[in-house]
C-alpha cells in the first residue's frame, strides 16, 4: 500500500464530496486507501459518502472528538508507505500526491512535508510554512510586528513571509490541512496530542517529528486550495481563543520560559478577544454613528431654512436637541430590526422616521419649554425622510455584502469556464436560480476555435491563455469553473496566475448539484414553487406601487411622451425606449404599470405548474423577463421571473429593473 489519506469532517457535506472527487483523481495510479472520519455531522455528511463512495473507510464518531483525536482513530488503521492528512475543505491537483511521494523518495531525511496552499482567489495561505512559536516569534504575531513587517526576518518568521513560496525548504512546521508523512515517521513519534482539540496539534507535531531527528519540507512544485476555516464556521467554537490557548499549550510543553511568558500568552489572547468583540458590535455601531449625525443635520438644516441662521434656539435647548431626537429614532429603529435583523431594510427606516417624529411632535406639548417651531421638526422629519432610508439604499447598492443583500439585477457578472454539455447545464440551473443573482455574460473554453460563437445565447469570449484579459474586460466578479471541463491542475494554474482579490474564483463539482466558494454554497438544484403570500399581494406594496407608477407617468407623459408622439406624427423613427413610452398613458389609466409582466405572460401560466388564478402584478411596460429576453426563454424560465418578481417585489426591485431596462432599450 503506497498511501493512506485521512479526511477529518464536520458539516462541510458539500466541500467533502468535492475533495473526494479530487483525491480519487490524484490516486489514480496509486495503490491507496482513503478514510474519512466524522465527527457527528448532522448536515448528511454520512450518508453522502454512503452513498457516492463506497469503497471509502468511514468511521462515524458519536461527538465532535475534534481534529486530533479523530485523525488518531484512523491513523492507527493505516497501511500505506505515506500518510496524508488532508482538510475537507480543500482540492488537490492530480499531480499533488505523487509530486509529494517522490519528494520523499528522494529525500530520506525528511519525515513530513506540505505543499504550496493557496486561497480560493489565488494568494498563497501563510500557515503552509511556519515557524514554531518561541517567545520572541509570538511575541512579533500577537503584537501585529509580523504583520506590519512581513518581509524582515526578525518579524516574519511567524509565518516564513520574507522567504519565496516558489523554493522548497526545511521549516519548523507546514499547515495541519496537509500533512504528508512517512508510516515509519509516525510509528516513531506516535499520534497526534489530544489535548489540542483544534489548532497547535500540528506545530506540535512537527515538533516532535524534529525533535525525532526527522525534517519537515516545504515543497513548492505541487499546490491544492484551502478553502479554511469552514468546518469552524458551522461550529459554536471561539476561534480566536483556541488558537492563542493552543500556542499557550504548545509553548508550555516545550519551551519552559516561566511566569512572564504565560502572562504574555495570556494578554494576547484576551486582547485578540477584546478586538473580535470591537468588531462583531462595529457595523451596528457605525449604522447608529452615521444616523445620529445626519439627524442633528437635519435639524441644523431646519433652521438654516426657515430662519435663515443657524444657532437660533436658546442655548440650553441645544443639549436635548442633539440628544432627544436622536434616541427616540434610534429606539423605534432598533424596536423595529433596523439595527439588528433589517439593518438596511428601506421600508423600516422610512417607517422607524414618520413614528419617532410623531411621537417628537406630541412631546413638544408635554415639553412647551422646547416647543420652538413646528415648522423646523416638519422639515427635519422630511430630511431625515429622506436622508435615513437613503443611505441604507446607496448601501444596498454599493455593499450588497452576502448577510443582508437580495442579489441585484448588477450583480455578480459571471463566467463559466467550460463548454461542454456540463457546462451548459451549470448555465441552465444558474438561469433557474434566480434569485442567487448570477449574471452569465459569457463562457470561457479551452482554446480560441469558437471565441464568438454563441452557446444558448452567451458567447464564448475567450480561452484558458486569456481569462484574465476577459474577467478585467468584462468586469467580472465570479469565475465559475465546470471540473467535468477542466483538472484541477489546470484550474489551480488559472486561480494561481490570476490572483484578482476583487473575483470569487468557485467551482462546480461533477455532481452539478452545488456551486462551491470561499465564503459560501449555493444549491444548484430546482427549488419547489410553494404558494405563499407575495409581496405583490400586500396592500402596502400595491398602494406605494401605484403611487410611483402615477408619479413615473406624470413626469414621463410631462417631459418625455409630447416629443416622442410628435416624432412619431412627423414619420421618424422611433426607439423600443420611445415605444414604451407612448404606452405610458396606460399606465396612467392603471391598465398596466411601469414594472410588471409582459403583455402574453399570463397566457404563458395558464397550462403550467402555477395556477392562473395567483396574482403576479399587472403587466408592465418592463419587468424581470423583458430585461432578461433572449430568443431560447423558455415557458418555464418566463414563469419563474414572473414568480419571483410577485413574491419580491419592491420599490427597490422596480427601481432596478427600470434602470437597467433604460440601458437595455437605449441600446437597441
């Protein structure tokens, strides 16, 4: 038996089956075998490997034993000349486990070895080569000295940084996410230390390997990607507190530097504690910042505007204006989730606004000492109308981070690397997935015979040599690569020259069921249509529609619709923009709307899986499926826009939509 490779997992199903598919490929021609040992996963991990690879060892563990453990279990069942301690989380090359293997063969001395690690946008991960943490080297890592000199050699020996990833040599410790060693090797020094539940039980055993008379090898010629930390993530474990413990452990048991140490350890761990603390309450905290800010400017703003000078209230007014105000916004915002569940929710802040100035006005009767002017509290309250639910939509706009973001019409320009039939079928589910937001403006393929052909409507615009040029050419922010189209070699050499922080490099393992990246999954796979009650059926969302479609036709029918029908009188020819305009006049009788349906998707429904009867809105003069037209819609996909528009309608979502119909239409 040449190698044994043992996957520890926890929860991460979807990265588990994609390392697996990896590994398979990187033992062919290999006499191996392969153990995954769980750690009571309840996300169907068991089953998945059950199931899809049978000839896999796999242990079942009742509870979480953690990393070390659960890797000993299975080491004390290998057979094989090599053993490989790999992370779930990760994707190795076909080429990695026999690069590694003939390092070693080569290279007698060497006891245990890691390879190049790079993060999914294709920067090298610091901890594949490591120094071990004597006092001086964590010193330098907690005090923020290694990373505020990476390159010197007096800070940077934490994480190696002032040495090339592209040379091989010895260093104290490699990542515990691969760890190839020699059966022999382990058999010396034994497992792995359980009193490490997760972090330092790899720097420790490094240490010991050494100690042993053995090397430890960072070997450059080979790369895998590591996605890191998702096992962590799905887990209620203090991350930052187990990694400084585990160098407290570490440090303990071999290097006995006394009292003055320990209390070091034991600072940095609290201070790195306080720090993740400061972060977790910062966004809360600079939402509330910003709001108080711009409420005492709307106050200032009030009375520049109806006295003509600032400053015009008596002086001991000023400490309760600056105060009041501001909390009992800010109190019926956070009653309401602004800022806490709906932190850029529009509608709630808009709300939150119109009842703290209600209840701001009845306070000025009990309170007549501040009673100044009503006529200030009216055009403060209009302001901040308009100023709190502003910024949370140019947020919603710019940020669109994944915790509160409903994937914009502008959003994530992809591109799927593969041409062949599972490529295309990656295309057909990310056009079935609406709501995940995935804009496929082009393929990518394996040379340039095609580039300009169209497959199901989006052009092929480049090959592997050039993806670079296409992703900065097409402003891309998503590369999705189809591994039925390309190894994993090749899709490691792509992320690894590109190394574009600004795009999420993701891949779709040969299942096709999910999309994996660096912060999260989506599924693939269709989701049920289940009849709830849509947005489109409240009446608060009804009535704020139809106040915009009057408004919108009110200002169309005043500026724009005369010249576009005295085009028309005078024989000229008139745009698919001005044609939609001369139906606004619809819109204003109310027997269409700006944003809605198209005129035959009612039609379309009536034979369907949706029953004729579920209201979708009226039909507009633009909507989801009039921006996203191509000659190949099909029903099903038309009636799926049309769904989702119904049950996600807004004032956001129209807005969207009529901006970029503009640009669409502009263009035709």
């Amino acid at each position: 038996m040449q190698l044994s490779v043992i996957i520890i997992n926890y929860n991460v199903r979807a990265f588990l089956e994609s390392a697996l598919v990896a590994v398979r490929k990187a033992m062919s021609g290999l006499e191996g075998e392969i153990f995954v040992v769980d750690n009571n996963s309840d996300d169907g991990s068991v089953e998945m490997v059950r199931h899809k690879f049978p000839d896999v060892h796999l242990i079942v563990n009742e509870r979480n034993l953690g990393f070390a453990a659960a890797n000993n279990i299975a080491l004390r069942r290998c057979t094989g000349k090599y053993i490989l301690l790999l992370n779930p989380d990760t994707l190795v090359q076909e080429d990695t486990f026999r690069v590694v293997a003939d390092f070693m063969d080569k290279h007698p001395e060497v006891g245990l070895a890691g390879c190049k690690i790079l993060n999914p946008d294709g920067t090298l991960q610091l901890p594949c080569r490591r120094s071990f943490p004597t006092p001086w080297v964590a010193f330098t890592k907690i005090i923020g000295l290694s990373a505020l000199f990476p390159r010197s050699s007096l800070f940077g020996k934490y994480n190696l940084t002032y040495c090339s990833p592209d040379q091989s040599y010895e260093v104290d410790a490699v990542s515990g996410s691969f760890m190839f060693l020699r059966h022999e090797t382990y058999q010396a020094v034994g497992g792995l230390d359980e009193q490490f539940f997760m972090y330092g039980e790899d720097l420790d055993w490094c240490y010991r390997i050494k100690s042993a008379g053995r090397k430890v090898y960072y070997v450059h010629s080979t790369q895998i990607i590591h996605y890191k930390g998702q096992s962590a993530r799905r887990s209620d474990i203090d991350e930052i507190k187990l990694f400084y413990q585990a160098m407290r452990v570490f440090v303990e048991k071999h290097f006995q530097y006394g009292f003055v140490f320990d209390v070091i350890i034991r600072f940095g761990i609290a201070l790195r504690q306080l720090v993740a603390f400061i972060a977790k309450i910062a966004k809360p905290l600079r939402a509330t910042a910003l709001d108080f800010l711009l409420i005492n400017l709307s106050w200032i703003l009030g009375e520049w505007i109806w006295f003509g000078k600032i400053f015009r209230f008596p002086a001991y007014a000023y400490p309760a204006l600056i105060t009041v105000p501001w909390l009992v916004l800010a109190s019926v915002m956070y009653w309401s989730g602004v800022y806490s569940t709906r932190k850029l929710s529009i509608s709630r802040a808009a709300t939150s606004v119109i009842i703290g100035y209600v209840v701001l006005s009845a306070l000025t009767f009990f309170f007549k000492q501040y009673g100044f002017s009503r006529m200030v509290v009216l055009i403060s309250g209009s302001v901040n109308f308009v100023l709190l639910p502003g910024w949370r939509l140019v947020a919603r706009a710019v940020l669109r981070s994944p915790e509160h973001r409903r994937k914009s019409l502008f959003g994530r320009r992809t591109i799927i690397v593969g041409t062949n039939i599972s490529g295309q079928e990656v295309l057909r589910k990310l056009r079935a997935r609406i709501d995940d937001g995935y804009e496929v403006v082009g393929f990518i393929d394996n040379d340039r015979k095609r580039v300009g052909e169209k497959m199901a409507g989006v052009e092929i615009l480049g090959s592997i040599d050039n993806i670079g040029k296409v992703i900065e050419e097409q402003r891309a922010s998503e590369v999705i690569f189809s591994t039925d189209t390309l190894s994993y070699t090749d899709i490691l050499s792509v992320i690894s020259r590109s190394r574009n922080r600004s795009v999420n490099y993701r891949l779709v393992p040969s299942s096709l069921e999910v999309i994996i990246g660096k912060t999260h999954i989506d599924e693939l796979e269709d989701m049920p249509l289940v009849e709830i009650e849509y947005n489109i059926n409240r009446f608060t969302n009804r009535f704020a529609k139809r106040v915009v479609d009057i408004a919108g036709s009110l200002v169309l029918m005043t500026f724009a619709y005369p010249i576009i029908a005295l085009e028309k009188r005078t024989g000229s020819t008139i745009g698919s923009l001005g044609q939609k305009i001369l139906l606004v006049p619809k819109v204003l009788k109310g027997e269409t709307s700006l944003v809605g349906p198209p005129m035959y998707s009612h039609d379309a429904t009536k034979n369907g899986s949706v029953e004729s009867s579920l209201y979708l809105g009226k039909q507009g003069l633009t909507g989801l499926v009039q921006v996203n037209y191509r000659d190949d819609l099909q029903p099903e996909e038309i009636e799926k826009y049309n769904l989702y528009y119904a049950k996600n309608q807004s004032l956001l979502l129209d807005l969207e939509i009529l901006i970029k119909s503009s640009i669409v239409l502009m263009k035709r």
